[in-house]
C-alpha cells in the first residue's frame, strides 16, 4: 500500500518537479550574473545619467571571461534570448490603435515613410560598406524604430549560421544606436529651437528621430513639457512599426536561411504576443498603473537581456566589424533626422497638426 501511495499518491509529480529544479540550477548562474549587471548598470545609469543599456552592454563587455564559464552558459543563453522575447512583448501594452487617430493622417504617414526610408536606404549603405542586406536591416530598423530593443528584436528573427557573428553584430548595433541616440538627446533639441520650430513641432521632430525612449524624454523635456510630452508620444507610435519590420525581416531572410539550420517562424510567438496585447489596450481601457508596470517589467527583462549579450560578445570581436560598419550606422542616422526635419519644414505646422 505505502509503494502504491508512493507511486501514484501526492509524490508522483516529484520527477517532474526534479526536473524543473535542475533546469533552474543549470541555468541560475548565468541568469544571476545577468541581473547583478543589469542592476550595477541601473545604479549608475540613475546616478550618472549614462543610459542604462549601454552601461549594461559595456560591463558585460568587461566580464566576457565568465562566458568560458560552462556554468553561465545556459543561463546566459536564457537571459540573451527568452528575456529578450518577454520583454519585447511586453511593450505591447504601452501602445494602441488610438495614438494613430491622436496623431493626425499627414504625421503617421510621414514617419511610416521615415520607418521605411531609414531600412531601405541602411540596407543600400550596408553594401557600400562591405556588409550584407541582413547588417543593413539591423542598423536601419535599429536607427528607424527604438534603438536597442529594435535592434534585439530583429536580430532574433535574422538567421545568421554563426551564431558569435550574429551576436557580435547585435552588440555592436546596440552600443552605436546607444551612443547615437545620446549625442542626439544632447544637439537635436538645440538643432530645432536654432531653427525656430514651435513647441509641439520640437516634439515631434524629436520623437520621430531620437532612437531610445529615454533619450526621447530626456530631449523633450529639456526643451519644455509640452515638446516633451509629444515627443515621447510620436515617439510610441514608432514603437509600433516594431511588429511589422520583425514580419518584414522574417519576410525577407526565410527563404535564405542557411542549410541545416531552422527556418524562423513567419510570425514569432513573442511578436504575436506583442500584438495581442496592443490589439487588447486598443479595445478595452488598461489601467496607467499596468501600463507603466508592464513598460518597467519590459525595460529590466530588455536589460539583463542585452546586459547577457555582453558578456557573452568579445570586445575584440566587436572590432573587427570595422569603421565602414560605424559610418553606415552614422549615416542611418543622420539621414532619418534631415528626411523628417525637411519634410516638417516642406508641409509646415498646419499640415502636420501642430
């Protein structure tokens, strides 16, 4: 009777549970390191004023020797990808169908033509600097929508068949927009006022430019609340190209993946998810305090997962992607800011809803 109990009683789940205990084991090491760094980073990010996500990618940089760790392996591989999916998902509940109606037709259109415009032209520059279509993508959908997450978010869709360049490629694009977008919080905002633009244009000019949402904030708040508020604002409506350009690049490279490797999804479960919970603040009205958890949630799952991808890249690696690499991502940017700057001025204030 005491071996039936043991069998089939309160204990027949054990193995199962054992097993799920060892997956955690194998993989709290690496994951653990991936959080104390995207903690360390978020300490001096708050009381420096560096971003978050560059300080995560360069301390990980600096501890690239845990890697050869057997230990982080899986944990790493668990913090760079799964986190990564969690948090781009996540972002869905930060934006709905309403901000295109808030925004205006002329304005969605110009920056879904600024969206389209940045890729394809970083996709022309990525040849002219000796890169593939794929490296031209990155930069251009990085530069065109948000930054680092965009550029995690179409690198984990990119089939690449070495993994360490997929992910020396991903490190690089994520400390250059990084740096970009800092030096573009600090001279756009002055850029604009020199050039006399209205308040509420500022913002605009800005949210559609500026990569991060943090240096978004940072440049429109600087100027005045009202330029900062609309900054960030259009800055969400390009968060939302996001799901699309994943679908693009899917579109794009599944029919090149290399042999022996898996095809990537034609739409990838995190980006569904993504657009089940936008489609679900489009239709019902989600409480502020569970929008602003679910951006908090997104942005620390975004930063262990790219603090991992640092630990995880060499930075002599990282170097070897050579200065053409850094004049194309150069260019992506440079070009997207003169493409709307001009546009604003071309249409004028009326016609952009200002």
């Amino acid at each position: 009777m005491d071996d039936a109990d043991t069998k089939d009683g309160p204990s027949a789940g054990g193995p199962l549970r054992e097993r799920l205990l060892a997956a955690c084991r194998l993989r709290f090491h690496g994951f653990a390191v991936a959080t104390m760094i995207a903690l360390a980073a978020a300490f001096l990010s708050e009381h420096y004023g560096a971003p978050a996500m560059l300080l995560a990618i360069l301390i990980g940089l600096a501890l690239h020797f845990l890697s050869e760790d057997e230990r982080s392996l899986l944990g790493l591989d668990f913090a760079a990808r799964t986190m990564l999916r969690f948090g781009i998902a996540c972002l869905g509940l930060r934006v709905s169908l309403g901000m295109f109606a808030e925004l205006g037709p002329v304005m969605l259109i110009l920056i879904a033509v600024a969206v389209a415009g940045t890729i394809a032209f970083g996709i022309l520059v990525a040849r002219f600097a000796g890169q593939d279509a794929r490296f031209g993508m990155l930069t251009g959908g990085a530069v065109a929508i948000c930054g680092a997450s965009a550029a995690m978010a179409i690198a984990a869709v990119i089939a690449r068949p070495d993994k360490k360049e997929a992910e020396r490629e991903m490190g690089f694009v994520v400390i250059g927009v990084t740096m970009l977008s800092t030096l573009s919080m600090i001279f756009y905002p002055v850029i604009a006022t020199a050039l006399g633009l209205p308040e509420r244009e500022i913002g605009m000019f800005l949210g559609a430019t500026i990569h991060d949402v943090a240096q978004v904030a940072g440049a429109g708040f600087s100027v005045s609340v009202p330029a900062g508020e609309t900054a960030v604002f259009v800055k969400l409506i390009r968060v939302t190209m996001l799901a699309p350009v994943v679908l693009t690049a899917v579109l794009m490279f599944r029919q090149t993946a290399p042999a022996g490797t898996r095809r990537p999804p034609l739409l990838p479960g995190f980006v569904i998810i993504f657009i089940l919970l936008a489609a679900l603040n489009s239709v019902v009205t989600v409480p502020p305090i569970v929008s602003d958890l679910a951006g908090q949630v997104s942005r620390w799952a975004l930063l262990v997962a790219i603090a991992a991808v640092g630990v995880k890249t060499s930075l002599a690696s990282i170097s070897k992607v050579g200065g053409r690499a850094i004049s194309a991502l150069v260019a992506d940017t440079v070009f997207l800011a003169v493409f709307v700057l001009v546009a604003m001025l071309l249409l004028g204030p009326e016609r952009i809803g200002v």
